[in-house]
C-alpha cells in the first residue's frame, strides 16, 4: 500500500512486457557453445516443429509493435525455448526461470562453476538475491565497457 503522496509502485519496477520477456529468451536461452540465436534462427526452429513464424513477426513481439499474437504462436514460441507458457504472463514464474537461467549462464563457465552449484544448495529466496547480483555485475561491467571473460581468456590462452 502507498502512502500519501507516493505514487502507486513507488517501490516495485514495472514487471517486463510480453515483448522484453520474449527478447530475454531469444538473448539468454541457448547453447553453451554459442552466443544468443538470431531472429532467423528462432524463426526456422519454430517453423521445424510445424508452426510458421517469420523473423520479423518476432521482431514485432519483441518490439511490443505486434501486441497480441495468438495462443499457438506462443506456444510454439515458448516450446522452442523449453519454457511454460506461464514464463509470458506470470511475474512468480518469470521470476523462478529467470533465475534459473542466471545459475545456467554461470555454470557455463568453468570459472564459477563451482559458485554455481554451491547456489543450487541455497534457499530460492538466497538463489534470487545471488542472481540479482550476479546480474547487476554483468549490467556494471557492461557500462564500464570491459569484456571480461573473452579477454581473460586471450591472456591465458587456449588451455585456460
């Protein structure tokens, strides 16, 4: 409840959209091996599994520009990233995928594996507080501009 003069979510961000979920997906769920998939990519992965979907319908989602597309769109969305349905429209679930994803991200790399698993052990509310972290980190070392593990990896060359 918001007191006099506050206004309403003062103290709560605004849950992401349809789109800035989906491009979370897009940019966070795939191969260790590889970086995120490309609008292309995702769209023939869809089109594999019998619904077709171009790249730049996905670009409308994303974007918000196509505000409501259809249950079997997203459906077929959602199942070529392995996640519920529930992942678009729920903040709890969002929220515990979110999270898991972080501690996946982490545990693809071999240097903080080992913090990874141990959070795996901690309660889901540490588990969170411990991917907001992780999170805040990479959004500061973005804005600082370094690179972080593609340079440490040159320096210590291809055996690591």
């Amino acid at each position: 409840m918001t007191g006099p003069g506050e206004p309403d979510g003062a103290d709560h961000p605004a849950a992401p959209t349809l789109g800035e979920r989906l491009a979370r997906l897009r940019t966070t769920v795939h191969p260790a091996d590889r970086g995120p998939y490309t609008l292309e990519e995702v769209s023939e992965g869809i089109r594999l599994r019998g619904e077709p979907i171009s790249p730049a319908y996905l670009h409308q989602l994303e974007t918000g520009r196509r505000p409501n597309p259809s249950l079997q769109k997203l459906e077929a969305i959602v199942g070529f990233y392995g996640v519920t349905l529930a992942y678009l429209f729920n903040d709890g679930v969002a929220a515990e995928i979110d999270e898991e994803i972080a501690l996946l991200q982490a545990i693809r790399d071999q240097g903080v594996k080992d913090i990874a698993m141990r959070a795996l052990d901690l309660d889901p509310e540490y588990r969170r507080s411990l991917a907001r972290i992780i999170q805040e980190m990479g959004d500061l070392q973005q804005r600082s501009g370094s690179t972080g593990r593609r340079r440490r990896r040159g320096a210590d060359g291809p055996s690591g």
